[in-house]
C-alpha cells in the first residue's frame, strides 16, 4: 500500500527545492526559447528547475515514473503504478516578464488517482499543498468557496486556444460574460486552479486538451477542498480527459452549461 503522506513530503520538499532554483533568475536577464508557439516560452531556468525537482524525488523514490514538461521527463502518464508529474515553471510567460503570478509544482498519481499535490509560488510567498487531509495554504487549512450566485460567481477562462481556434476563446469568454458576474484570466493554471481551491476564483473552464503537468495537482486540489471537477461530458475529471471544468460544486451546472455553449457559438 501506497503511503500517501510520505509522498506529501517528497511533493513539498521538491516543490521548494524546485522553485529555490527558479527564484534564482526571476526578475533577471535570462534567456528566452520558444517552443510550438510565440507565445509557448521556456527558459533554461524551466530546464534546472525540473532537473533539481526530479533529483530529489529520485532520492526517495528512485525507480518510479516521472513526467514532466521539459525534454529529458516522459509525456504520457501510466495507467498503473506511480508517477510523478511535474511542471518546473507553470506560467512561464509571466515568469519571464517579471510577474509574479507563477508556480513550481509536483503531484503524485497511483494508478492513476492523485494522492498528493503541492504548488509552490516563490514570489508570491505561497504554497498550497493536497493530500489524504485536504488542502492547506501556508499551513492553514482552506476550502472552495460558497458562492452559489451564478451573477455573483468568478470564472476563469483558463487554458489557452490557438491562433486557429480563437473563436472558441471568444465563445468561452462570452459565455462567462452572459451567465456569471466577473472574469479572470492569469495565465498560470495552476495558480487559477490553485485559485478555484482555497475560494479566491469561484470556477475555472477549458474545453481544449491540456497536458497532465498544467492540470493534474491543481484538480486534486480542488476536489481535496471540496470542489468538483469534471470532463466536459460531466463525468469525474482524469488527466486524460478532453476539457476541464472545475468549480465550487454549487454553481458547476452553470460551468458546464457555458463550457457546452462553447461548440455551439462555434458551430453557428
């Protein structure tokens, strides 16, 4: 059996020694690569920072999968077993123009169930970490939020569209705009999902496929805070899944109507 707290441990200790690293050249003259897009940047930074991550969960656990988002990590994520998931910079983009809105984060899945969950923001002095006890931030025990106000609610577009599929971006953001009372849009999705968790956000929506790294630690986080996250069928969220609608649980009807809405606006 699987011992979910001492894989908490490991998250956290990662996370820090991780974001240690990338605090290092925030805010400084580095380098900058593309890579799909102009807009999908990484820095040598993103490198060091998941290759010290993965050295210190190699410490403990030596022969389990890791996967990352950088070169030398595994893409895919085993149906069985372990595996860690690790993102050394989720909001690169702000990372590299000096915001501070950007997270080092790891998770942990058995069999393809996560069992631990850490997001660290360095420059935010923020680190919320998931696990068989719920979500704490900064130590301190937190929970989604109980607005179920759909015009009082806040949502976030979160993950982003390509050039050729901006008119569902669009779609996604008019239908926030019709059904719920404010907008977000960070750029970090861990920082949203993180957001959605501990109440600041009240839902988050995509409807595109999304890598495990931006997604996985942040879901696990808000179903151990007491929110609810599904595909877009409604169904419980995998990492695997097309989509991701996540919210408070009290308004996730309304989520999952505006994130349906979304094909339709595009189909007419």
């Amino acid at each position: 059996m699987v011992d979910a707290e001492s894989r908490v441990m490991v998250a956290d200790r990662a996370a820090h020694a991780g974001a240690e690293v990338a605090m290092q050249s925030f805010r400084t003259a580095i380098a900058v690569d593309t890579k799909a897009s102009k807009t999908d940047v990484v820095t040598q930074a993103d490198r060091d920072t998941q290759a010290r991550v993965r050295a210190i969960i190699e410490e403990t656990f030596p022969d389990e999968a890791i996967v990352g988002e950088e070169a030398e990590a595994r893409k895919t994520v085993p149906d069985t077993g372990v595996a860690w998931i690790v993102d050394p910079i989720d909001g690169t983009s702000n990372y590299v123009r000096g915001v501070r809105m950007w997270t080092t984060s790891v998770a942990c899945l058995v069999d393809g169930e996560c069992v631990a969950a850490v997001n660290v923001f360095p420059a935010l002095g923020d680190t919320y970490i998931a696990g068989p006890d719920g979500l704490t931030r900064n130590g301190d025990q937190v929970e989604v939020s109980s607005e179920s106000d759909p015009e009082a609610g806040v949502v976030s577009p979160t993950l982003w569209w390509d050039f050729d599929h901006r008119d569902e971006f669009s779609a996604a953001v008019t239908a926030v705009v019709e059904r719920f009372g404010d907008l977000r849009r960070s750029g970090c999705t861990q920082g949203t999902l993180s957001h959605v968790a501990s109440g600041g956000l009240d839902a988050a929506i995509s409807n595109v496929d999304h890598s495990p790294w931006d997604t996985v630690a942040g879901a696990f986080m808000i179903e151990q805070a007491g929110g609810t996250v599904t595909d877009l069928t409604g169904d419980r969220w995998r990492y695997d899944a097309t989509g991701l609608v996540a919210s408070n649980g009290h308004i996730h009807e309304e989520v999952l109507a505006a994130v349906r809405s979304i094909e339709d606006r595009t189909r007419t």
